[in-house]
C-alpha cells in the first residue's frame, strides 16, 4: 500500500460538501466512498471558512495560497540578499587596498 494518496480532486470535495449541506452524514459517505468520514468533516469546515459562514481562527483557502505564496517569494528574496551580500563582500576584498589581488 503507498504511504501517499494522491487527494481526491476538488469536484469530489464539492460533490461530497454538496451530500453534506443536503442531508448525508458524513459517516454514511464514507461508507460509500472512500475518503474517511473526518476528511469530509474537514472539507465542510473549509468550505464554510472560504464561504465566510465559519470564523474559527483558521485560514481559508485563498488566503492559505497567498500565504503560501508569499512564503516562497520571501524565501528567494532572502536567497537573492545573501548572494548579493556575499558578492558586496568580496569585491570590497577584492578593492581593498591591502587587498591580494595585486593591482
């Protein structure tokens, strides 16, 4: 058995929300399908955050994205400050006047 299951695409998750709102249980659902009956609790609550009717602390998805992306932007910036850093430093070596280039 593989250690990661690829996730259920969002058209499922919505399909499986859409049982919920309607009436199913999510234990029933799970039943029937495979995802377990928390992973349908789960897509719910995140479906009511990203539609603004749950306020429980937790980020919806859009914001989630942005942070996400944000986080990646912020890791090559500092990525591209500390190669820049290490470049200014060598070439004050370099312009040094005891410097050993030899110029």
């Amino acid at each position: 058995m593989p250690k990661f299951r690829v996730p259920y695409p969002p058209e499922f998750r919505r399909q499986m929300v859409e049982l919920v709102r309607s009436g199913r249980r999510p234990e029933e659902l799970a039943k029937e399908f495979e995802p377990t009956a928390q992973s349908i609790w789960n897509w719910v609550r995140q479906a009511e955050r990203d539609g603004g009717t749950r306020r429980d602390g937790a980020v919806t998805s859009l914001e989630r994205d942005e942070l996400t992306k944000l986080r990646r932007e912020n890791y090559r910036l500092r990525q591209a400050r500390d190669i820049l850093a290490k470049a200014a430093a060598w070439f004050a070596r370099e312009k040094a006047p005891n410097g050993s280039s030899g110029s």
